[in-house]
C-alpha cells in the first residue's frame, strides 16, 4: 500500500487530531532525500524516507536506520526511524514525530477547518482510573457536538456501546475522531436532565481559534482582560487583536492567556501572541530561535518580538495551563520568561520543547519528523518535564471555561488581588496530572488535539 492511499488513515486513526500540527506552508519535495520518491510505491517511497531522515532529522545521527525492505508499510518503517530518546540530554523517544495527508494538512492551516464531531473529553485526566467519571471537556463552536446540543460537563457514559470504564481502562478514544464526513457515532450522556443518547454525523467546520474573550473584574476591583486560545493557527490572530483592543480600551491592570487546551500550531502566531503583552519590554528582542542538526544549522533562525498598536504594555502575564499545553503554546511562556513575569495557573504543561519543517512527499502526503529545537533568548530550553504551574489549580468540568466560577479563573483573580496561590487539600493534588512526568502520561492523542511547533 502506498503511503498515499495509506496515510489518510493513519492519520485520522492511529493519531487523531494530530491533522492540524503542521504548518499551512509546507516544503515542497526538493530538498533532502533527492528531491522525493522516483514513484510513490512502499517501496520507493521507504527509501526516500530514509534519506529524508538521515539529512533533516534532528537525531539522524542517533537514531535507527534499518534496512526499509524489512518493513511492509511506510508507516511501520518510520516508527522504526524515531529516535528512541538515548542521549541524557533529550531523554524522551520521540512520540512526536507523523505523517499526515496533505488534504487534512491545507484543510487546517490553509482553510482553518477541520473535519471532526467535535467532542473533546477529559481522558488525560482520568487516565488508568476507569471507575472515575468521563467529562466532555470542550466542545468546540459550530461542530456537530455543538449543534447537538453538547456541553461542557456532559458526562459521557458510553461511545459506540463501548462504556467510559472501557475506553478508560484501554486509553481509546478513536470512535471520537472520523475518518471521512459522514462517518456516525453513538454518544451516550448524563447531564441535569438526565440520561440521553445522541447521534453525530462527521463533518468539515470551521475552526474558531479564540473562542471567548472579555474584561472581568476581581473581587477587589482590579481590571483582567481574559482571551482563550484553542489554535495557533492565521485565523487566531484577528480576533486576538480585537480582544487587546478591549482589553487596551478597559485599561486592564493583568491579562489571561487561557492556553489549557492548545496544543499547539505555528511559530509566528505564537511569536505574535507573546508581543501583546509587553511591547515596550520586548519590541524587537528574541522570542524563540530554532536550532537544527549540525547538516542543516545553516537553516537556524530567531523570531523576534513585534510591536502592535493593542500591546498593553504589562509587566505580568497569566497564563492558564494543563496537560494538553503543548509544543507552540509552551513557547509562549518560555520565551516571555525572560522579559516579563510569567504567572502559570493550573497543571504542568506537555513537555515538548522540539518542533517541524513540514516536509511533502509528492505523494499526498506530509512528513512532520523533529526538525529543531526551541529555546528562548536566555537559551533556555529542553523542557521536557514541562513548565510546572506557578498555582497548582484542578478543573472543575461542571464549570464553564473562563466563567466567574472557573477554578482558575477564581485562582487567578484571588492571586492579582494579592492572596497568592489557593491552598490545595491533598485529595485534590493527587487528581493534579502535574504530579506525573509528561514522559509517563498516556500517548493516545485525544480527538480535537492538534499537537505542533511549526517553523513558520
């Protein structure tokens, strides 16, 4: 089977969500590997891949290179080629690394659409305690979970006839992520009104990276501009700004960055979001410089701080965080570290300070292997751990995001007015998933998780 009648598959399978951790302008097939495969056979195609590996891949030096006739699949051979995390100073294997169609790739990062029924559940957080309670945790604006009517606190009892306990217990949520439109799903639930079942068909939407954005005042008066960010995506940037003109006009004294369940996306929208907060401070200076393999450090490269017209000029940011704060939008804090005072308030963050050139095949496909790593302009990087939270705050999924009656909304208010961080009881730090390494947290990629760090 060929990588491009294969790959649509694995990517809506195996990885779902992972669709949209590539960037809207990928390399074309000319460079590395002799400038793609001579036919889009396994077993060209295998070769290639090889080549690919061995001259852009962050650890070609270290990672396998096996002999691809031994392999039946592309697929299963660039599981082989990953690096298996052997050095002491990047001692996580690469769980990152994918291949994905270039017509869910454009979808996303062109269009800013997705195709998907839009129901995020909180697996992380219930991972390997099958007797505890499955909650949608985000339901993402115009899917056809929205307009079905889910919420945010829905407790989902069974997917497909297969129970929560179930899915929980085998870390499997691939019913939630289609393969085509069209596709149907059996959603089980039990909210206030009580027991239900819900049908959704799949379908192409539109994503709306930043869904919530307004100017709260906390319990002493102080003036807060919050902006949730889903997506790192162009389609961000737009309302991103508006939300700062608010926030400029309010004369807000903090703002919130809600990032807990962004995981990720382009360099420059990230780069752009940074710059809101402080222009003044940063204007200019480095936000992320990216470092290659020693073939390819001629292709290393900064980005710097920008200076926009709705730039509140704060010395303090909040940024909300979780398990699923990943990859662009970990960058995020790692490059205002040095500049401003980085306040983070929830769980400790992904753990993945490495990122992509997407690279297509010229078979409908897009290769995203580890191309660089990030580090900010102290040098500071390699985060592996993830970035712990400065208050360690546990979801309430019964609560709307970013409402008055949000934990972390609640945590963050009580910690500008003063109060410092909210006192934990030990019941609920251990529900905290910070209290486990990124490393040893399950790899299933949830359905609407679009993991990346792109170098765009």
């Amino acid at each position: 089977m060929s990588l491009h009648s294969r790959v649509k598959t694995a990517a809506l399978g195996r990885w779902p969500g992972r669709i949209a951790a590539v960037a809207a302008a990928v390399l074309v097939a000319a460079c590395g590997g002799g400038g793609g495969p001579l036919t889009c056979s396994a077993a060209d195609e295998k070769i290639w891949l090889r080549e690919y590996m061995d001259d852009w891949y962050f650890w070609y030096k270290v990672s396998p290179s096996p002999d691809p006739s031994g392999y039946l699949s592309v697929d299963s051979y660039f599981d082989a080629l990953r690096y298996q995390g052997t050095l002491p100073e990047f001692p996580k294997a690469d769980d990152w690394s994918y291949l994905v169609s270039q017509e869910a790739f454009d979808r996303t990062f062109g269009d800013g659409r997705t195709l998907g029924y839009g129901l995020m559940v909180a697996g992380l957080e219930v991972a390997g305690h099958p007797d505890q309670p499955l909650y949608a945790r985000y339901i993402e604006p115009g899917s056809p979970a929205a307009l079905a009517g889910l919420t945010r606190g829905d407790q989902i009892l069974a997917v497909n006839g297969k129970t929560s306990s179930q899915m929980i217990t085998n870390n499997d949520y691939a019913d939630l992520s289609p393969a085509d439109s069209g596709n149907m799903v059996t959603i089980d639930i039990r909210n206030a009104d009580g027991d239900s079942r819900v049908q959704l068909t799949a379908a192409i939407y539109n994503l709306d990276p930043v869904p919530n954005s307004r100017v709260l005042t906390t319990p002493d008066g102080r003036k807060m501009g919050y902006v949730q960010v889903k997506d790192m995506i162009d389609q961000a940037l737009a309302p991103f700004d508006t939300a700062f003109g608010q926030f400029k006009a309010a004369g807000v004294q903090d703002v919130i960055i809600d990032l807990r369940y962004n995981g990720g996306g382009l360099i420059s929208v990230a780069n752009k979001i940074a710059s809101f907060p402080d222009a003044a401070e940063t204007n200019g200076k480095v936000f992320a410089s990216l470092l290659y393999n020693d073939k390819r450090s001629g292709h290393n490269e900064s980005f710097r701080f920008q200076n926009y017209a709705n730039a509140t000029g704060l010395s303090r940011v909040y940024v909300l965080t979780g398990p699923r704060t990943c990859s662009a939008s970990e960058q995020v804090i790692n490059g205002l570290r040095p500049y401003v005072t980085v306040v983070t308030i929830g769980d400790t963050t992904c753990g993945k300070p490495v990122g992509f050139l997407p690279q297509a095949d010229g078979c409908g496909a897009v290769v995203n292997a580890v191309n660089f790593e990030s580090v900010n302009s102290k040098n500071e990087g390699r985060y592996f751990d993830g970035f712990d939270a400065s208050c360690p705050v546990a979801e309430d999924f019964s609560e709307p995001q970013g409402s008055e009656t949000d934990p972390l909304i609640i945590a963050t208010e009580d910690h500008a007015d003063g109060f410092g961080c909210p006192t934990l009881a030990a019941a609920t730090k251990t529900k905290l998933l910070g209290l486990r390494k990124p490393s040893e947290r399950p790899r299933w990629v949830e359905a609407g998780e679009r993991r990346g760090m792109i170098g765009r």
